[in-house]
C-alpha cells in the first residue's frame, strides 16, 4: 500500500494500524501527491474511481468507487 505522508499522520488515517497488522505500507515523502486512487485485493479483485479512502468522502463526498472482479485475467 502507498499512503501520502502527511495523510498518513491524521487521526483517521489507518496506515499505522495496516502497518502494524503486517500490511506492507510504503510513505510516499514526494512533495507532489499522487492522484490515482486504486487498490488490488488479490489476483481478482481491484477498486478505482475517485474515491479518496477518507472519512470525509465516506460521509458527505461525491464520489464513485468500481469494483472489478475481473482481475489480472
């Protein structure tokens, strides 16, 4: 998992706790941010769309979140 660091540091972030349970996570120290947002599960399934994995897009952005079960096939 590659997190913003200084996202990485609010109280809502989870990347400690992920980093502690045994996810590998890397801080990205670019002063410029990345702005893919994308996650892949396992060797089927990937989340993209703009969703930012924040609280504040969970409660009140508009955002939009693709799941695909196609995977790497």
């Amino acid at each position: 998992m590659i997190v913003d660091d200084q996202m990485s540091k609010i109280k809502s972030s989870k990347a400690y706790p992920l980093l502690q349970s045994g996810v590998d996570v890397r801080m990205d120290a670019s002063p410029f941010h990345m702005h893919h947002k994308f996650a892949i599960i396992d060797d089927q399934v990937i989340l993209t769309g703009s969703f930012n994995w924040t609280v504040q897009a969970q409660r009140s952005n508009r955002e939009n979140l693709h799941i695909t079960l196609d995977g790497f096939n």
